[in-house]
C-alpha cells in the first residue's frame, strides 16, 4: 500500500492539469492530497482510494470530467486501429487472438505510472502468448453461458472490447450481456457516452448499465447492477483497476495488461508464474 502513495499523488495532479487548473489550483490540490495521504487510510482496495483523490479534484476545480477530452481523442484513435485489425483478421481468429486484443486495448489508461504506445503493444499483443492464461477454463464455462456480464475500463480501450463481444456472440449461444461502464467519470474510464461511440450496443444481447469503481455497498445506486452482475453466468472484468478491485470476488475471469510493479507481485502470487509489467493476464479468481 504504501508504494501506491505516489501515483496517487501523481494522478491528482494530472486530473488538475487535465481540467485546466492554473498553478496556484494545482497546488492546493497537491496539499488536500498529501493531507489525505497523511490520515489513517485503512486497507480499502487503491480504487476506493483514487475515487476519493478524484472526487477532491472535482470539487476544487469545478471540473466534473477532467479527461473529456483526451477520452473522446482516445476513442478516435481506437476506431482508427481496430477497422486496420478487422481488414486483418476478416473473422478468422480464435478465442485467444480477440482477447488478447482487448487487453491490447487496455494500454489506453491514465492511472498507473507505466504507460505503454498503443501501437506497439497491439503488435505485440498480437504474436505474444498470455502471462497467466484460464483460456480453456473460460472457453469451458463459455459453452453453457447464455448470460455474460463484461465490466468495462476505458475509453478507447471498449473499442477493442467490442471486437471480443462480436466474438464471443457469433460463436458461443451468450443471449444477453450486461455490459458495465461507470456512473460517474472517473479518471479516463468508459461512460454511456463512449460506449454509444464504440458501437456496443448496436450488438445483439447487450444491455448497458452503469456502476462506480469498485464493489457497491447496499447504499449505493449501482447496488442493484452489482446483483445483476453476480447473477450472470460468467463474469469478465476488464483491465488492472478493475483486476485490483475485483481480485477477492469468487468466480471473476480479469483480463488486464500489468501496468504495476505492486499489481504484477499480486497476482504473481495468486497465479504462481513470475510476471512483469506489460504481461497479458486472464485469471480466473475461482
């Protein structure tokens, strides 16, 4: 925990930077921040902790969705990169080969301190086998699933996801997908917004809802979202964030890249391989 306090700092500030805040703006945001940082935090998942450094931002610059535009601008060059994929694969691939596209999808983040170039990392992605691989359990568990709910990451990122629930719906007898995005922005994370742009619900099945990061208590809106989630036959929760907030649930499959060194020891050890940053995961918490 204490190896997270940095990028939490650092995320702040980028948000405030992001939302056009001068320097004197910045500042105080960096002060409530180390402020927070300095109280007893207790052991909440990091995302709990991000959606309140987020939350300071908002109310300090008066900036509700900081990285509007730079989602927007993701979801372009997202668009741009998968129709040169689909000319490429012309439905020829297998299971593997569009899910490790959508976690090629899952470089466009602005969380963690690792970034990665997109199109190097679709290359990659592409011709690399997975770190830790459930293909076959998942492949398994998807011949009997008729209900699928997919826990979306980013803008851009659903781009690439909807590439894998084109697939997944041709070729396995799935009749409905809970597709989840976020009730409210939170750092680049995908909102109804960009889910429209990416096309999602134009596919047969998919029902979009929305929920907040992490694991809602009875008390919240999306409490009742979360029950349609863990009702579902199968459950894919897409990217590191959701990995991190997730990694506790029974029967989750993660699908994420490793953008952190802590994240990458974590589930090192839930996996028992090695694993360093830029691996391609599919875990299953099961």
């Amino acid at each position: 925990m204490p190896e997270c306090y940095s990028c939490f700092l650092r995320q702040g500030l980028e948000a405030a930077r992001s939302a056009g805040a001068d320097e004197e703006t910045q500042m105080r945001v960096v002060r409530e921040i180390s402020g927070y940082l300095a109280g007893e935090l207790g052991e909440a998942s990091p995302v709990f902790y991000v959606r309140e450094i987020q939350r300071m931002v908002e109310r300090i610059t008066g900036m509700s969705d900081p990285y509007l535009s730079i989602k927007a601008s993701s979801n372009q060059k997202a668009l741009a990169l998968v129709e040169a994929i689909e000319r490429d694969f012309n439905g020829s691939g297998v299971l593997e080969d569009y899910l490790r596209i959508a976690i090629a999808g899952n470089v466009i983040d602005y969380g963690p301190s690792a970034r990665f170039g997109i199109e190097e990392t679709l290359e990659r992605c592409l011709t690399t086998s997975l770190g830790v691989s459930d293909v076959d359990g998942l492949e398994k568990r998807l011949r009997n699933c008729r209900s699928l709910a997919y826990l979306a990451d980013n803008a851009g990122e659903i781009i690439f996801d909807r590439l894998l629930l084109e697939f997944l719906i041709c070729h396995y007898k799935i009749e409905e997908v809970l597709f989840v995005v976020r009730e409210n922005p939170f750092l680049n994370d995908a909102l109804e917004a960009d889910a429209k742009f990416a096309g999602i619900m134009e596919l047969p099945g998919v029902k979009l809802v929305r929920m907040d990061a992490g694991v809602p208590m009875e008390c919240d809106s999306g409490y009742v979202v979360w029950q349609s989630v863990l009702a579902a036959d199968l459950r894919i929760a897409k990217g590191q964030a959701n990995a991190e907030a997730f990694e506790d649930q029974s029967d989750f499959f993660l699908l994420f890249m490793c953008k952190c060194e802590l994240v990458a020891k974590t589930f090192e050890a839930k996996a028992k391989l090695p694993l360093q940053l830029g691996d391609l995961v599919l875990l299953n918490t099961a």
